[in-house]
C-alpha cells in the first residue's frame, strides 16, 4: 500500500492530467430569464454543487474569458445544462452546447466604483442622459455582480443600450449596491475595437493540430497556468519549443492561441527583421525583446522565421561565429 505522503504526491502530478468526471462542467442552454446577471440551474444540480438561491458564482469558459453571476433554480432545467442569455454567453466566448466550469465566489465584495462607458454604434442618436435613462433604473437595488471587461445590454427609453465595464473597485470584479459611484463619463467605445477582441484566437480556431496541441498544452499551457504543480513533483518545465513546418501550417496561430488561452503576454520576433549588419546589434535587439517579455511575465516569446537568422552551417562560412553570439544573448537572457 502506498503511503500517505505518496499518494499526496501522486495527487499533486496526476490531478490535472487525468480525465474525470467534474459536476462543475455543464453545458450551455438557452435562458428564459433575460436577466444579463443572472444563470439557471436545476435543483438537483445546486445541491450537488452546494450552491443556494441567490449566490454569486463565478463561471469559467473559453479563452480564460470569466464572468460572475448571481444563480437561480430552473425546474425546467436539465442537471447537465446551464441556462444562460445571449450576453452571459458572449462575455465567456461560448455557444450554445459548450462546455463552461461553475464555481461558489462568495467573496464578490460591493463595488465602490465602477466606471462604464457605452458602445458607439448603440448610442447614436440618443441625447438624453444615459445614467438617469439606462444605468441608475438598471442597477438600482438590484446587487448586480459585474466583472472588468463585461459587455451588458440595457433597455429603456425605447432603445437598447450596450456598455462595457472598463474599471472596477475592488478590481476585477464587484457587486454594485446602491451606495456604489457609477461612472460613465468618456468617449463612446469604438464597436471595430471591441470586435477585435471578440476575434481573438483561441485553441477551437485551430482544425487538424489536435495531437500537436496536446503536445503543445503539456509542455507550454501547464507551466504557465499551474507552475506550483512542477515544483511541487520536481520536474522543471521545459524554457522553450521548436515548431517546424511549411508556411502557411498553422505555427504563428497556435502561439498566439495559447497566448491568449493562458493569458500570457505574447511578444512576437521577426527573424530577418530584427537582424542587423552593425556588430552586437542583432544580440542587442534579441535582449531587449527578453527584457520586454521579463517586465510583462508571464510571456510567451515567439520568434518567426528563425531560420533567417539561425541558417545550416555549410550555408555560410560565418553561420559558428554568429550562432555563438545569438546563443550568449539567448542564454543570458533566459
């Protein structure tokens, strides 16, 4: 029989890694209830989860996208399902029939200022005040869980109105009660800005790299998003990965999905852009890039075309003497 000790380390290692059965994991329905804060699930399910009318839980989907919401009871609800409005589903970046995680956040703290500003194209037109028309009746006594960056869509005065929470106090994510300072002073938001963002890359963007991903996800994803895990077993992750094939394959696309999948600061190096003919230049360039990537860590450092600056040897007489130059930048810069 094993010990206790390891068995704890086996849990450590293996917890991540193994597939299991998780109650928390529920697919996304449509609602009944339009209420932008708030999610359904069945009763059974709330008493598995130990959840109660009325609590604030945080919900996880795709592309580390979060928000919190407040959780009612739906008879009509199935015990694998989350019901959700469309709002809720485009802050987490899911459809109807994905998968999103559900977890207690019981310390949602109340908000002592917020600070939303509305998108441009929603607000053409409109002359009235939009705190007194749209904001003060939407959030008036009714303790509405927020989080940085939601978009929320609020009817009234014949129209409907979408903004987007810019800041929170506490940050990330707030409760706003009536004694809470609601700021929306500022320029509208741009809709191209917000689009992008919407558009970013994420690891169901990429067709045909599953084992590569997998690959990928083990050796990049789990450092970065669980690094007490290795520590804990000892093993040190790998500092880097190569990824080879023709143009076109996929290589920039799966280094900004995990990028954005695990949050990381993604800094990209040009291989013959940043070559220089000046003596010390090239290694100069390549130290500041690590330097850059250092002050935003963690960051994912993708270096393109790298043949262009690191060519086979028999291709040029002076490939030693410079490969020994990048490989000092490099190292001291690891």
């Amino acid at each position: 029989m094993a010990s206790g000790a390891d068995s704890k380390g086996d849990d450590l290692s293996t917890a991540i890694l193994k597939q299991k059965n998780r109650p928390n994991r529920l697919i996304v329905d449509e609602a009944i209830n339009e209420d932008n804060s708030v999610v359904s699930l069945s009763q059974p399910k709330m008493d598995e989860l130990q959840l109660f009318r009325g609590d604030t839980v945080l919900l996880k989907g795709k592309k580390r996208r979060e928000a919190v919401c407040i959780v009612l009871s739906d008879d009509t609800c199935s015990d694998e399902k989350i019901r959700m409005n469309r709002v809720v589903r485009n802050n987490l970046r899911v459809r109807l029939g994905d998968v999103i995680s559900i977890q207690p956040c019981p310390d949602v703290k109340y908000g002592k200022r917020i600070h939303v500003l509305p998108i441009d194209d929603t607000v053409e037109g409109i002359t009235g005040n939009l705190f007194e028309v749209y904001l003060k009746p939407y959030f008036l006594e009714a303790y509405r869980p927020i989080r940085k960056g939601d978009i929320f869509l609020v009817r009234g005065g014949m129209r409907a109105v979408e903004f987007k929470v810019v800041e929170t106090d506490p940050s990330p994510y707030c409760i706003v009660a009536p004694d809470t300072v609601i700021h929306c002073e500022g320029e509208p938001i741009k809709r191209e800005d917000e689009e992008e963002s919407l558009n970013e890359v994420g690891y169901d963007d990429i067709g045909g790299c599953r084992k590569q991903l997998a690959q990928i996800k083990e050796m990049v994803e789990l450092p970065l998003r669980h690094p007490a895990l290795f520590k804990a077993i000892g093993v040190k992750p790998p500092r880097g990965i190569l990824l080879y094939g023709p143009p076109g394959t996929g290589k920039t696309l799966i280094a900004r999905a995990v990028a954005n999948e695990t949050g990381a600061f993604f800094f990209l190096i040009n291989g013959p852009e940043i070559m220089s003919k000046l003596a010390g230049e090239s290694e100069s360039n390549l130290r500041k890039a690590f330097e850059e990537a250092e002050k935003n860590a963690p960051a994912i450092i993708f270096i393109d075309e790298l043949d262009a600056i690191a060519p086979k040897r028999e291709k040029t007489s002076c490939s030693g003497r410079l490969m020994a130059r990048w490989s000092g930048a490099l190292y001291h810069s690891c």
